[in-house]
C-alpha cells in the first residue's frame, strides 16, 4: 500500500499543472494516514 501511495504521488506530480509540483511538495499537501486509511476500508469492504 505505501508504495502505491508513492507511485500515486509521484504520477500526481506529472499530471498537476503539468508537472508544476514536484512529488515532495504534493505529498506535504496530502494526508497520507488519511489516503491510506481509506484505501484500507474500499479493499475491506469489496
């Protein structure tokens, strides 16, 4: 799951503004407890 996070993150990177934001910086804009935690309950209810 973590490194889902990551690659999620830096495939965001790409995308945002076309590439304005580097990974780091989106992930101090992300709650990554709060993403995972609800990654975590989507795989728990399927």
């Amino acid at each position: 799951m973590e490194e889902a996070y990551l690659n999620a993150i830096d495939q965001a990177s790409l995308e945002v503004s076309e590439g304005i934001y580097e990974a780091k910086e989106l992930e101090k804009l992300a709650n990554k407890e709060e993403i995972l935690n609800q990654a975590m309950e989507l795989i728990k209810d399927k």
